[in-house]
C-alpha cells in the first residue's frame, strides 16, 4: 500500500491518515497564534482567513467521519461548517461571557482565547473518533495520479488563467480610484467573454479547474464593485456597516436593538469576528473578505448542477448566474445576503447529493439552515419556504399517484428521472425533521433577537397581497388587484416589456436580448417537465422540486398584488437565479435541435456539419455574449449615458459611478460633515439630502425609519423649517442632485432645480463646510 503525505496531495483533507491531518491541525493552530502574536502583516490576515473560513470545518467533517467525498465537496462543506463554527463562537462570547464578568467579551482576548481554545479540543476529539480511518489503496491513488498527469498542463494554465481574473479587477479598480480610467477593468470583461468562447467551443479552460475558475471569476466581478472607492460603496452596505462597526466599538452585540439589520448575524457576529481576528476595518471586511466568502457560493450551485448534469452545462449555467448585474452590483451591496445565499447554495448541494448517510445530511441541512435565517431575514423567511414547499412536492412526486400525474401529462413515449423510482432513505421522516426543525428555529430566533424585527420583516415577505415597497425602503401603498402589471416596479415592467416604447435604442436592443433569454429559460423549464428523461437523465426530484418552487415566486411576482415580497425584484431574481440558471443551458439545447431539424430538412446530411455538432454552443454565443456585453455595464460607459430616470440599459458602478454618481461614494470630508451634523443637529431639525446623501446618515446609524432624515425626491419638494441641508462632495463639485423615480432607477437634477435647495440658499444659513461638503440651515424665522 502506499503511503506517505505525498501520496494523498491530491485528495481532501478530510481523506487525509489522521496523522498528517492532526500535523495539518496543530501547524495552523501555532502559526496562527504566532502570526497573532507577532501581528506580521499580510501573514496574519492570510493565515487568520485560512484557519476561520476553513479548519474548524475540516475538524468537523472528521468527527462527523464524512469520508470519500469529492475534494470541491469536502472544501465547501468545511467552509460552511466553518462560518457556523464562527457564528457559534461569536454568539457564545456575547451572551455566556458576560455571565462570568467578562464586560466587553467581542474582543480579541476572549474571542482568540475561545476560538483556539475549542478548535484544540476538538482537533484532540478527532484523533480519538476517527483515527481508525485508513489511507487510500494503490489502485485509488493511481487513479489520482494518472488523472493529474493527464491533465497537470491543462489544468495549469486554466488556473493561471484564472488567476489573472481578480488581480485585474484590483488593478482595474485602483486605476479608476487614482485617475478615473477604466481600460483595465474593461480588459477584464474581455478576458472573461474570451473565457466564455473558449469555453463553450474548445476544451480550454480544463474541466477539472471549472470549480476554481467559477472561484477566481465570482470574486473579481463583485471586487471590481467594493474596491471602488476606499469606503463603503453601495446602498444597504452602508447600515450594514454602521451595525457591525458599533459592535466592535463596544465590545458586544446588544440583541436588543429592534433593528431589521440587528437580527443578521453575519453583519452583528460574522463581520466583527473577521475584523478582530484578521486586524481589518469592517469597510475592508465587506469590500474583500465577504466577496472572497461569496464567491464560494457559485462553486457550490456548479457541484449541485455538475452532479445532475455534464461539467460544461454546469460550468455555463454558473457563469449565466454570475455574470448577471445581481450578482456583480446588488450583492455587492447586500452583504447580509452574501452569507445567507452560501448557506442557502450549501443546502441545495446537500439535497442532491446522494453519498451522506440520511442523519448526518439532515444535521447538516438544519445548521446550514440555520445560518440562512440567521444572516439574513429575508431570506431566511424564503428559505423555509422553500423547504417546506419543496418538500411537499418531492413527497408527491415520489407517490404512486405522483408518478402516474406526472406519466399521463407527459405521455407514455417519454421516460421519467430515474431518481423518482429510486428508493431513498432520506425522504419522507428526514424532509419533516429538517422542515420542523428549521421553522421551529426561524420563528424562536425572529422573535427573541432585535425586538422582534426579524419576525416583523417575515411577515412583511409573508402577507405578499398588502404589501408594496416604495424606493426608500418603506412600506407603502397596497396594489389593490391580481394582475395589477402597472403598479409594478420598474424592473417587473420591463421584464414584461411594459416601457419597451420609452426605451432608448439601445434600451429597445437590450430588451430584445433580454425577452430571448426569458423565453429560453421557459423554453428549458418545459423541456424538463416534459421530457425530463431526455433533458437531464440524472435529474434530482429534489432539485426540480426547488425550481418548480422559484417558478411559482416568480410567477407571484406578475400575478399577485405584490411589489417584489417585500425584498426588490432584483434580489428575488437573484435568489430564484440560482437555482434555475440551467434552464438556459436546456433551453438553447431545445432550440438547437429545433434549429438543426429545420436545416437537415434544408441542406441534406447536415449532421456532419460543423454547425450541427457546435449548434448549441454556437447559439449561446449568439445569445450571451451580447446579453453580457450590456450586462457588464460596457455599452452604457462607452455610450457616455446618464441615468435616466428608469432602468433603460443596465450600467456598472465599477465602469459609470466615477461620472454618473449612480451609487453613494463618500470621501473623508463627507464622512467628517455627516458626523457632525448628527452630533449638532437637534431631534426637532429634519436632515435633507438627495438620495445618496442620505445613505450618509445610515453610516451614522440612522435611516428612513427616523423622520428626522428626508430624501429630495422631485424638484418640486419644499421644506418645512427647522431642517437642515446636507450637500456633499458630488453635490458640490458638478452642482447635481441624485433622486430614485422608483426603485432602482437613478436620475441625475441640477441642483439649482430644486425649490428646497433654493429656499435654503436664499433665505437659510450657511453653518458648515470643509471645502467638499456644505451644510445649510433653515429656521421659521428666516421664511418671514
């Protein structure tokens, strides 16, 4: 037998013989205490993110003995039972602690001294549980080694290849940050459209690097998003910050504060515990540490899909979801649901995956469970959904009467998933224990943190028919009707082709585009009810399930008296996306075939053609490369546009905010004002500032829910004194205003338009300014 440390290189750690894994344990744990101790820069945050994102997983997985899995598998199970083990930790610091006397127990003291301190028993549990797990046999490493030597030079230069991805959106973003030029981050979006050609048409990138260039390519979409600016960038972020800055400043988190964000433990425990291990500003923790987190996300949904269908339509699937501007702007912004969708992709891996014995894969879906509600309420609230929907449908689709519904509507001729007549043990006890164990735990931790917030907001997402949501977050009129299309937001309109008529040419263009893609994945979602057998042979009644369930929401979004469930149409898009992203790859194939039966009837023997064995790929290309070309944001830089009021063709923050001001992006001078004017200013004063200068405040810990803030909405708003005008930078230095019309769209004013601003320049009070930012103030006495 062979055997050595050499001899399991290719493997994953959890296969390691234990005496190498506990070498493995024990080196991490002393370098990190070391690099802690020493606090050597670059080292500390590279060992610190390795150790918290990866080894209490590993350690976990061990004590589990979850062997023999594949290595991708093996990492993402280790990355989520990780952030699980952090969270856990976090929460047992804030509450156990402070029962021991410990005043400020989210600091580095504690949170280290119980971190290594847990992580070291159980690296001694793991010896004693699993050391009687032998080494692989000969024939299973030579397989290991003649698959590597086969492809070594391949996968090489796929991953070098790769690598370039993010190390150009850092280049990029900074060129942009110093001098405003884009040319790098442009070279970006080429390398990654070169990337999908060769892709679809060659055998390059190698199959086995698919996994680490969904990695490299995922992170540098959404770093070319953070890594503009050297502050927060985006909408939410900006409250998110302020909840995970104030509890690194006392020391603790106060549950509660009854606040919506309050109750995300990824922003309350996950981001501070990241801040004090690594020794990192919560800004860099959200512009790069969530990122590189979030990026793992994909490779989990690629596995999900790679085990029901072949590697390429897995890897185009993944690419289809990542390229979306969802993904490389909205999520960007919405750290809380970063986490909360890892978890989520962690979750639909497992319901997949068939080698786990049913206990261990039902523990692991309930924690994993249990970190989607945890991070972010509104998923949280979909999540169970989900579940207990989806779980419905797999115990009908699984039933005699089930299988014979489902045979008579698609007919005898074609054949059904051969996973529905398989005999599973994790069914019918193991979906109730997780649906029963999950909502169990929603509900008790909704109402026992923030006051309650968490419930509020599922309940918002729950009652779909009274609820609508207006551009600042708050709850606004209801839609009064089924099928009410004209009290949509924006982006629901389009997606119907509503203000196809007001569109630019552009915008006319890119809709077109955009109806054939939602026709494909109509397309490939009747393809698969259809004809599933043909479709993907190896399809899981528990994935159709879950996309049978992302149907139905979407479906909800046209047809009920409901703006988005409370969440943005953006966002729910996002979160379906991720699970019916390989109904574009099925659709184009439909088409393909249809495409290539209409030319045999044309041009005889058309099999042998080029065309006929690449028509699949070829119309993807057709389809997707443009589709991404305006996705990227690339056509609306080069055409030098201005936001225009509604959503006319998607732009990028990375490529258009250093002209348009399409996203807040203050400097020091901003955050200077912002602070003291929330330090001087009165209850009885109302703040105003256009849209994005309101987002300065939600930095300072206040939002819409305080009446005290007010956005200037039209040019037509008055004021009301006693209040306060808040100009920053961008106001100042191009003389304009940002307002949002509806939600997402963004329209640039000159400021001397606004009769509020005016009021306040003619008859109010210059009371502070540093050069960038202005401030004015208007008392009743200055009106008469």
């Amino acid at each position: 037998m062979t055997t050595g440390f050499s001899s399991v290189r290719y493997m994953s750690p959890v296969n390691w013989p234990i005496r190498e894994f506990i070498f493995l344990c024990a080196g991490l744990l002393i370098a990190s205490v070391a690099a802690l101790a020493l606090n050597i820069l670059i080292l500390r945050q590279l060992l610190l993110f390795a150790v918290l994102t990866l080894l209490p997983g590993l350690i976990i997985l061990r004590i589990l003995r979850i062997h023999n899995i594949n290595t991708v598998e093996g990492l993402l199970y280790a990355v989520g039972l990780s952030l699980i083990f952090d969270l856990f930790i976090g929460a047992l610091l804030n509450f156990i602690l402070p029962l021991f006397k410990v005043g400020n127990p989210i600091t580095i003291v504690p949170a280290t001294t119980l971190f290594f301190s847990i992580t070291a028993i159980l690296t001694i549990i793991v010896f004693f549980v699993d050391r009687a797990y032998g080494k692989l046999t000969e024939s299973q490493n030579a397989t290991y080694n003649k698959a590597d030597n086969n492809n070594f030079w391949v996968t090489s230069n796929s991953c070098l290849l790769a690598s370039l991805l993010p190390l150009l959106a850092v280049l990029g973003t900074s060129l942009v940050n110093r001098y405003e030029n884009t040319i790098i981050l442009f070279a970006l979006i080429v390398l990654i459209m070169a990337i999908i050609i060769l892709a679809c048409l060659t055998r390059f990138p190698a199959r086995s690097s698919y996994p680490y260039m969904l990695f490299m390519m995922a992170t540098a979409l959404i770093l070319q998003t953070t890594l503009i600016s050297s502050n927060i960038i985006g909408t939410d972020s900006h409250l998110e910050y302020y909840h995970a800055n104030i509890v690194i400043e006392k020391g603790y988190w106060d549950a509660t504060v009854p606040a919506l964000i309050n109750s995300c433990m990824s922003i309350t425990i996950l981001a501070p515990i990241y801040s004090i291990f690594l020794n990192l500003d919560v800004i860099w923790v959200h512009k790069i540490v969530f990122p590189l987190l979030f990026a793992v996300a994909p490779i989990a949904l690629y596995r999900s899909i790679r085990i029901q269908m072949g590697p390429k339509a897995a890897f185009i699937s993944c690419v289809f979801f990542v390229t979306m501007p969802m993904f490389t702007m909205d999520m960007a912004q919405l750290n809380r649901q970063q986490i909360s969708e890892l978890f989520f992709c962690l979750v639909i891996l497992l319901l997949v995956d068939r080698k786990m014995s049913p206990s261990v894969k039902t523990l692991l879906i309930v924690l994993f469970g249990m970190g989607v509600v945890v991070s972010y309420y509104g998923l949280g609230t979909g999540f169970i959904g989900y579940l207990i929907f989806s779980s419905i449908l797999v115990i009908f689709l699984r039933s005699r009467w089930g299988i014979a519904c489902w045979q008579f509507v698609i007919g005898r001729g074609n054949a059904l998933p051969e996973d529905i007549r398989t005999k599973q043990k994790f069914l019918v006890l193991s979906l109730l224990i997780t649906c029963i164990l999950s909502t169990l735990f929603m509900v008790i931790y909704y109402r026992s943190v923030a006051g309650g917030s968490g419930m509020a907001g599922s309940i918002i997402a729950i009652h779909t028919a009274n609820v609508t949501v207006t551009q600042t977050g708050q709850i606004g009129q209801p839609a009064t009707s089924l099928f009410n299309l004209g009290n949509k937001e924006p982006l629901t309109q389009t997606a119907v082709g509503f203000d196809f008529t007001i569109a630019s040419t552009l915008g006319k263009t890119w809709r077109i585009f955009q109806y054939c893609i939602q026709l494909i994945l109509v397309i490939g979602l009747l393809a698969l009810i259809f004809r599933p057998g043909k479709t993907i042979p190896k399809l899981k009644i528990e994935y159709l399930s879950l996309i049978i369930v992302s149907c139905l929401i979407l479906l909800g979004l046209f047809i009920l008296p409901t703006s988005s469930y409370g969440l943005g149409t953006s966002r729910v898009f996002q979160i379906t996306l991720l699970l019916i992203s390989p109904m574009f790859v099925l659709g184009v194939k439909m088409v393909g075939q249809a495409v290539n039966a209409i030319w045999s009837l044309i041009i005889p023997r058309v099999k042998s053609s080029l065309f006929a064995s690449q028509a699949t790929s070829l119309l993807i290309l057709v389809i997707f490369i443009p589709y991404y070309f305006f996705n990227s944001g690339v056509v609306f830089e080069l055409s030098r546009l201005q936001p225009a009021g509604f959503i006319d063709i998607p732009y990028a923050i990375s490529l258009s905010n250093y002209r348009t001001y399409l996203v807040p992006d203050f400097n020091k001078a901003d955050i200077i004002s912002g602070r003291w004017l929330i330090n001087t200013a009165s209850p009885q004063y109302t703040i105003m500032a256009d849209y994005n200068g309101t987002k300065l405040f939600s930095q300072q810990g206040t939002n819409y829910s305080q009446q005290s803030i007010r956005a200037l909405l039209s040019p037509t708003d008055t004021v009301t004194p006693p209040a306060y005008l808040c100009l920053i930078s961008q106001n100042t230095s191009k003389e304009i205003l940002c307002v949002s019309p509806s939600y997402a769209a963004r329209q640039l004013l000159p400021l001397h338009d606004f009769n509020a601003v005016n009021t306040f320049l003619q008859k109010g009070n210059f009371v502070y300014s540093n050069n960038y930012a202005k401030i004015f103030g208007l008392e009743e006495q200055d009106l008469k």
